[in-house]
C-alpha cells in the first residue's frame, strides 16, 4: 500500500520495530526508484506515526487490531482508516465480525470518540498493491459518519492509480463492505482465479 | 427475471392466486412477442409450480419466504434457487439475517433434506431484469453444496444475457452474497445512482 500511496502523499510507515519500519521504507526507496518514481516514504515507530500523521491507515491484521490500538494515543480529532476485515478460514473463509458488528465499529469504540473514523481499501489485495505494473482498476467503498472526513478519504481512494471510490453510508454500514472480503477469497480460490477485486456499475 | 429466462428455457410462474400468475404471463407473452421474442412463461398456482418444475426459484421477498414455504411440498431431490435478501432499510440498508445465519440457509432448514438449494442472482436488481434493451453484464456469485445441481445453476446463469457466474463456496457461504444486495443498495443512493450491481475481475 505504501508503494503505491508514497508517490502520491508523504507516507509515514509505523511498526512496532522502528528499525522494521526503517528497513521496509530503504526497500520500498529503492524499489520505486529503479522504476524511476519519486517517492516520500519514512518508516518510523507506531506511536511516531499516529503522532506525524493527518491521516493514519490501519494495516493491521485483525487479530492485532485491538492489542495495538490499546498501546498508542493521539487519535483525537485524526482521520483513522479502517481497512480491516475480520474473518476466518474454516473450510472456506467466513466473515467473523467482533461484538460491535464490524472492524470499523470496534476501533470506533476503542479510539477516542473525536477520531474520525472511515472504512476503506478493504477489498484490494496485498498482492494488487504490490504488482506496480498493473492498474487497480477497481471500485472502493468507503464508509465513515463524518461527512468531511469521508469526503478527504475518498479523495485520497481516486488519487491512486484507477480506484474510484464510492460513498458506501455510514460506518454503521461497514460490516456489509468488510464481509465482501471473505467473499472474494472464497470466489478467487473456487473459481482458480489469483485475486479479485470488484467494479461496481 | 421471468421476461428475461423465458425466451431461454420454460418458465412456470407460480403465484398464491393463479389467475395473477395467468395475468403476469399474458403480459410478459405479449411484451416479448413485441418485441419479436418467441419465449415458454405459463401461469400456475404456487405449488403446481413446484410440481411441474425441474428447477425452482424462490423469488420472493424475504418476508414472505418462511410462510410461503411452509405452505408448499414436493421440494424433494428438486434444484430450489434462493435469490432472496434478508435485509432492513433503517437509516440504510443492512444485513438482517435470520437466526440461521442465512436466506438460503433457513430455505435448507425449512425444505426436506434431498432438496438442492443453491442460492444465486441475488445482486440483479428488478429494473435491470426488466430493462430488457440493456444487457446484464454482471457477475453472479453461486453458493451451494451439491457439486452437480450447483453445476446447473451456474450454466442457467451464464445463459442468460451477459451474466457470469462465479462459484462463491458451500450453501454457508451465502450470507456474504447476500450482505451484498443491501451493499450495493446503499452505494446506489448514496452515490446517486440508478441500481447498482457487481462485476468480479
């Protein structure tokens, strides 16, 4: 995601191992450089991300989701995007939501009530963000209560290569987008397709 | 969805009053004789639908589903087709399901054992089976767990309009096909737009 964000925006990558953080954003440098594209790409601790950061994305697997947001601070009043999906891979995989009903309403409780949070980038494949040769000639919907804050983070969805972002209501509505990623999983792997992504029209 | 099936295959429309399954044929003949469609649409009562039919569709609002099936036999070793969407408008659309989980899995609770349910074209809106000027160049997400009768159902699919079938996993797995519906309701009036639906890619 920060390969194909860093061209575009100034991009802090937080992990709990700044030295981690460090060493992916020399890699993600280098890589976009013998592409020939400028990029802006800092890899620093978690905290100093949420701390530097306008907007902060929470590439998080769910299962770390809680246990990290529990150890940072400085939520207030930040834009926060959830593209988070919690599910499980039983005999196919399934959406698994927490009590709150989705990803996004659980990091509504569990940050600050001034955070403005918004679900987006749920259905774009690790491997999509990666293969820089390719168009993300996908749809997006993005989710949040705070009109503005979800008006910035669509503006930041069309930015990147073809995603077209679409307003999918409020966060409330979040469990019905998190739930299509299990969905695509299922479809990718009983249809032998490597990953698939969707267009609405 | 009957105007679009019925120059393909022969199309039982079952209704509780026969003489409005009669009516709704009369006019779907003359629609598409119209248009110089030759098609197969006979009117009958519900359970002389399921009689006659090889393969059953429950289109029906979910509201309806519970009591409708409870007034019906003969579902035995039959192909039965749930499009139906258990979901509420409350300030937006959202997933409702039944304590099941699912639509197509409280039609399996509700029918005998050797019924083959199979749970497909839930995402194609009502105006866009009748728009019949515009083709429907949709995926169609299919769950179920019989391999053969789900076989069959992805081939009526794909011969329909531009239609694609996609297989989405075991009868399980319906319940993110089915969040979907009121997913792209949402988008469609959030983003103002006509009725929305899905391509896989």
């Amino acid at each position: 995601m920060a390969l194909r964000l860093s061209p575009v925006f100034d991009v802090i990558v937080g992990s709990r191992e700044k030295d981690k953080a460090e060493l992916t954003c020399r890699l993600g440098i280098e890589t976009l450089k013998n592409r020939g594209t400028a990029c802006s790409l800092t890899g620093v601790s978690n905290q100093d991300a949420v701390d530097s950061a306008e907007v902060v994305i929470l590439a998080i697997p769910f299962k770390h989701l809680a246990g990290t947001l529990e150890g940072l601070h400085g939520f207030e009043n930040k834009i926060v995007i959830s593209p988070v999906n919690p599910m499980e891979k039983r005999d196919h995989f399934t959406f698994v939501p927490p009590v709150e009903g989705s990803a996004a309403l659980m990091v509504k409780r569990l940050l600050p009530p001034t955070a403005r949070i918004c679900s987006a980038f749920n259905t774009i494949a690790a491997n999509k963000w990666k293969a820089l040769d390719e168009e993300l000639a996908y749809s997006v919907p993005v989710c949040g209560d705070d009109a503005e804050a979800k008006r910035q983070v669509m503006d930041i969805v069309n930015r990147i290569s073809r995603l077209q972002a679409f307003d999918a209501g409020p966060l409330a509505a979040s469990s019905m987008v998190e739930a299509l990623t299990p969905l695509l999983l299922n479809i990718a792997r009983y249809n032998k397709m490597r990953d698939v992504g969707i267009q609405f029209r």
